[in-house]
C-alpha cells in the first residue's frame, strides 16, 4: 500500500500532465489558428491587389485617390468571405495540418 509521500508525488505528477496537457492544447490551438488565417489571408489579399488594380485601370489616377476606400472595402469584404470559404472547405475535407503537411512535402520545396 501507498505511504502519504508516493501519493502526493503522484498527484504532484497528474498535476504537472494536467498543465502540460493544456499547454500543449493552447499551442495546437494557436497553430490550428495560424494555418487557418494564413488560408485565408491569400484569397483575401489577391482580391484587395486585383480590386485596386482594376480600379486605378478604370478610373485612372485621380479616380483611385478618390474611390480608394469604397474599393479597399469591397475587395477586403470579397476577399475575407472567399477566404473564410476556402479555409473551411480546406479544415472540413482535409484538416488544416494535413493539407499543410502536404504542401510542405512537395519534392520543389527541398532542392
């Protein structure tokens, strides 16, 4: 049978799993967190620099530094709903790591 002390160092160990459990959640969380905005940051980002750009094309120079607000929005809106959307459609089907760990596997990568 157990004396007192082995049954505090046991605890003492649960507890130290416990916190460390957690920690490492908070830091898969984070990661989870990170590959999920980096997804959907690209969409996001291509639709801003097309906005912009299609705008300058069509209203010119002084059109731009008047609209640029209106166009940043709708290509920020656009962009962030399309990313939401990709990210999700990614986390559902192949999980945010996976399709990480697939990309990073390409043999182009590491020449």
């Amino acid at each position: 049978m157990p004396n007192e002390r082995e049954c505090r160092e046991e605890c003492g160990e649960l507890e130290h799993r416990e916190r460390e459990s957690v920690l490492q959640q908070g830091v898969g969380w984070g990661v989870l967190v990170a590959l999920w905005l980096g997804i959907a940051a690209s969409p996001l980002l291509l639709l801003v620099a097309a906005t912009m750009l299609l705008g300058w094309l069509s209203l010119g120079d002084q059109g731009l530094l008047h609209y640029w607000q209106p166009l940043l929005l709708v290509g920020g809106v656009t962009g962030a709903v399309a990313g939401g959307w990709l990210a999700e459609r990614v986390r559902l089907r192949h999980g945010l790591l996976a399709f990480y760990a697939r990309l990073m596997n390409n043999p182009e990568l590491n020449r």
